[in-house]
C-alpha cells in the first residue's frame, strides 16, 4: 500500500486533484481508494471510501462546545488523532494499493498542529509521500510563490516525508505565465532575479532573504503541472508518485 497526501494552502485544488487522480488511475487499473480528512468539508468532488466526516462533526462541535468556525476546525483537527485507530482500520481493510488522502482546507491545522504529524505516521505504516499544490493562478506573482514554497518547506519540515510538487489549476494560466512558474522552481536564480526586478516594496528584503533560504535547501525536485480539469499532468504526477514508491526501480528498468 502507498499513500499519497494532497496537501497546500486552501483552495488550491486537494479536493479536486483526489478525485481526478483516483479516476485517473481506476481507468488504468489500479486499485485505489480516497481517503477525506477534512472535517470541514461540504461538498466534494468525489465519493470518499473512508471519512473523517462519518466520525466528527464540525457543526456539533462548534454548537456543543460553543466555538467559532475556525476554532471548530482546529478542535475537528485535533480531534481527528482519537479516531486514528479507525481510519488506519477502514484503510488497511479497502486493501487498495493507492492511497489518496485529501487534507483539510486549512494547511497550517494538517501541518503545524500536533495531530497532523501525528496522523501521517498513524494512519499507515506503509510508504507515503506528499503531493504538494502550488495553485498556479494565486503564485504567479514571485511573492506569492516565494510565500508559498517557504509554506511547503514548513510543511516538510513537520511531516519529513517525501515531498513532490504540483502545479495546481494550470489551465487557468496563459502559456507565458506557466513557463514562468516552471523557470522559478527550476532555478532560484531566475526566481531571484524576479523577486528583485518585480517587488517594488519593504516585502524586497523578506523575499530575497527567503530565496536565498531555499537555494541552500535539497527538496525541490520537479514542479509537475497538472490540470484536474483537463486531466493534463495525470499521468506524469501518477509516474512520479510510482518512481517515488518503487525506489526508482521503475526508472533502472525504462
Ligand atoms: N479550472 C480549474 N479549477 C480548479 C482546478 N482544481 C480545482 N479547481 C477549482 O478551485 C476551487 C477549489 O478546489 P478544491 O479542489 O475544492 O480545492 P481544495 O484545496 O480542496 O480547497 P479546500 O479544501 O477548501 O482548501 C474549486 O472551485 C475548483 O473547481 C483545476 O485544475 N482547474
Ligand atoms: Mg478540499
């Protein structure tokens, strides 16, 4: 069993990349199953084989213990390390080979609360890797996307598990605007150039101290563009997952 993590800020497509990617790999014969750890979801794209939902209640905390939306939530998150026992039940009893988890909205209750951490390493003892969703409309600007990978490396340092990007929603950026975003990741020093030449304000030092930052860090491997709504990248992010999971064996034999 392998278990692939949707992770990034809110909105940035988990949901949606769940339930295209399990399509995806059920067309080509894979056994998959989705998990939703997100307590405060409403509506979602796909039909969960295993649900935080059918064990907490956002609405029920928040009416039972008199709290706010988001402190609902962060109560939902921590909550959700009760039930661990259950979940890591309902999954290992799918007997699914792929296993997608899609996590709450807010990234920083999965990533710096303690239960997140927790979680991981609870619901499996099996390989995992993080897919995480830089949201390609939101980090066009170079401050945004520096903001959101100083988020992932956060993320990383928390959960320590293998971690891949993703190029979330790419069909909503022209093709200038993708190139970019794929320059940037591939080389700091395009990025920086671009942090120096675009960010007209005090921001300038932050962003340039935080690429620097990530120049001297080892965890950005590739950015995989990929469209939930086109099925653009599906299978590039699927054989990425595979090279991650099988040790790179799959590459020695190609
Ligand atoms: N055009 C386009 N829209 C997308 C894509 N992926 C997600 N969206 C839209 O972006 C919005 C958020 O998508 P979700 O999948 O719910 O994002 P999420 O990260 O699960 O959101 P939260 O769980 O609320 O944080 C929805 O309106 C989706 O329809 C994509 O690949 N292309
Ligand atoms: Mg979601």
């Amino acid at each position: 069993m392998f278990l692939a993590f949707m992770v990034g800020s809110a909105g940035c497509g988990k949901s949606m990349l769940t339930s295209a990617l399990a399509e995806y790999l059920l067309e080509k014969e894979q056994d998959v199953c989705t998990v939703n750890l997100d307590p405060g979801a409403v509506n979602l794209p796909y039909n969960p084989d295993v649900d935080i939902r059918a064990y907490i209640s956002v609405e029920d905390i928040q009416e039972e213990y008199g709290l706010g939306p988001n402190g609902a939530l962060v109560m939902a998150s921590d909550l959700t390390a009760n039930y661990i026992e259950d979940l890591r039940e309902e999954i290992e009893g799918t007997g699914a080979e792929y296993v997608l988890v899609d996590t709450p909205g807010q990234l920083e209750l999965f990533a710096f609360r303690a239960s997140g951490p927790f979680i991981v390493k609870g619901l499996s003892s099996d390989p995992k890797a993080i897919v995480y969703l830089v949201d390609a409309p939101f980090s066009a600007n170079p401050l945004n996307f520096v903001s959101n990978l100083y988020l992932s490396v956060a993320a990383y340092t928390r959960i320590l598990e293998p971690q891949l990007y993703v190029l979330s929603k790419v069909d909503l950026v022209d093709e200038d605007t993708r190139e970019k975003l794929l320059d940037w990741f591939e080389d700091f020093d395009m990025l920086e150039a671009d942090v120096e030449s675009m960010i007209r304000d005090e921001s300038l030092f932050i962003a340039r101290s935080i690429v620097e930052g990530l120049k001297s860090l080892d965890i950005f491997s590739e950015l995989i563009p990929v469209s939930a709504k086109t099925g653009e990248g599906l299978s590039s992010l699927s054989a990425a997952l595979t090279r991650i999971f099988s040790g790179g064996e799959e590459m020695l034999e190609g």
